[in-house]
C-alpha cells in the first residue's frame, strides 16, 4: 500500500482523465460554473504532502464510472479537491494524510461517514486561508502548488466566461513574476523596497503565461511584460495586465482577489 502513495501520476491508468472527463461531462448540465477539475487533483499527486491522495482519486474514477447521482458525485470531487488543497498548502504530516484518505476510501458506501470523513474543519479551513494569504511561494515546491492553484483558478474563471477548459499541454505553462525578481528597476513611491520584498515571493504576484512567452519576456518590466499579459488566453493572467502599473496597491488587490476566489471555488 505504501507503494501506491508513492506512485506518481505517470503510472496512473492511461484512461482516468478520460473517466473522469466522462463523470464531469454529465455535471455539466447541473452546475456549469464549477465543475471539479481532474487537472487539479491530478497536480496534487505530484505535490510530496497531497500524493496520498492519488489512491483515493484511483478508488473513486471507478465507484463515479458507473453511478448515476450526479449530485454525489459532484458533491464528492468538490469536497476531494478541498481535502487535495488542504494537504498542499498545510502540509500535515504524512500519517494524518495517509488516515485521511482511508477514512474516506472505507467511508466510500456509508454517505453520512464519507461526508464526515471529507469535511475540513473550520481550523483546518482557516489554516488553508491564512496560508493562502500569507506564505511565500519561494522554492520549487512551494512554486509548484502556486502553479497548480492558479491553473485550476483560471479553469474556474474560463468555464465561467466560455465553458471552455484550459489547454491540455499543461507542461507548457509557467508561473512568471509580475515584479521581476530584479526588482530594483521598479521602484517608485507607489512601490518601496519594502514592498518589493514583501510581495515578490507572495502568490498575488505570479502569472500564468505559456513557456515561449514567459522565456520572451522573463525579468522585464512590467510595462514590457503587460502587453503579453493582455494578450494571455488566460483570466487572471489578463486581469493583472489590466493594472495600469504594478504598485503595492494594485498587487494586493489581486492577491486579495486571488485569496476570495480561493475561497468561493473551495467553499471555505
């Protein structure tokens, strides 16, 4: 069993995006405005404090592949990608998660045990939000779990404007600070040294872009970055091209959005 927590996505059944795509096809029609995302979930099982989450994931596709209740099953993975995004940004500690997802798994026939075994307290969901509005996005994985919130944040924003999806060719998206890591350029007296330091690392201050563009446009100023940020397929990525200038105002009202929009699409 161990083994399977340490499986990556890699070795998942080559169909389950396709039977997961299936489930969600037929939730469509009773909530088009959020739909889970097999995109997130799948992101998860590559972040080291959410890959237990994997067999839970495996256990379901099968249990959802032929049940009818649409409601359950929507009900389910939007209560799994809280529980995903709980173990990412908190990070408990590897026995918890393990329990976690057991309990859920043997909870999977008993409605009232499964909902109980799915809840996250309110502590639980307060330390997703805290987290959200304070930790730095710093290091390869902390970047990693910024990257896979923002895509599922802007696949919440595009089925509400389109009902399209992202991109399949996820890999070829990158995160891209918006105030260059070689900031000193910037500054101004909307936007101190201060500021800088502050919101660099802090997840208001990434975009999503496409690798090409990212590689173009990598360090630049924020006046030669927002044309390309304009022009992104992206939501949240056009919103921050928007901003008339990149100052400590406008940076925390979108880190403010980002923080609310967390909220509204993981029900915290």
């Amino acid at each position: 069993m161990a083994q399977m927590f340490s499986m990556s996505t890699s070795h998942l059944p080559r169909n389950c995006s396709s039977v997961f795509m299936t489930v969600v096809s037929r939730l469509r029609a009773t909530a088009k405005e959020d739909v889970p995302s097999f995109s997130f979930l799948r992101a998860a099982t590559t972040i080291a404090t959410a890959k237990e989450i994997e067999l839970t994931v495996l256990h379901f596709l099968l249990k959802f592949e032929t049940k009818t209740d649409d409601i359950e099953a929507l009900n389910f993975w939007r209560s799994l990608e809280r529980i995903a995004l709980w173990m990412m940004l908190v990070k408990p500690k590897v026995q918890l998660r393990r329990t976690r997802c057991f309990q859920i798994i043997n909870s999977s026939d008993n409605p009232t045990n499964l909902k109980a075994a799915l809840d996250l307290s309110k502590e639980e969901k307060q330390e997703i939000c805290d987290t959200l509005r304070t930790a730095s996005f710093d290091t390869p994985s902390w970047k990693s779990i910024a990257k896979a919130i923002l895509e599922r944040m802007n696949e919440h924003e595009l089925m509400i404007i389109s009902q399209t999806r992202l991109k399949s060719e996820l890999n070829f998206l990158q995160l891209e600070y918006v105030l260059p890591e070689k900031w000193e350029k910037e500054l101004n007296k909307d936007l101190t040294k201060i500021d800088a330091e502050k919101c660099l690392p802090m997840k208001g201050n990434f975009a999503l872009l496409n690798q090409k563009i990212n590689v173009k446009i990598s360090n630049g100023s924020f006046s030669a970055k927002q044309p390309h940020l304009l022009e992104s397929p992206y939501p949240l990525t056009r919103r921050i091209g928007n901003a008339g200038k990149w100052t400590r105002s406008t940076f925390e009202a979108h880190h403010r959005y980002l923080v609310e929009l967390a909220i509204k699409i993981w029900d915290l």
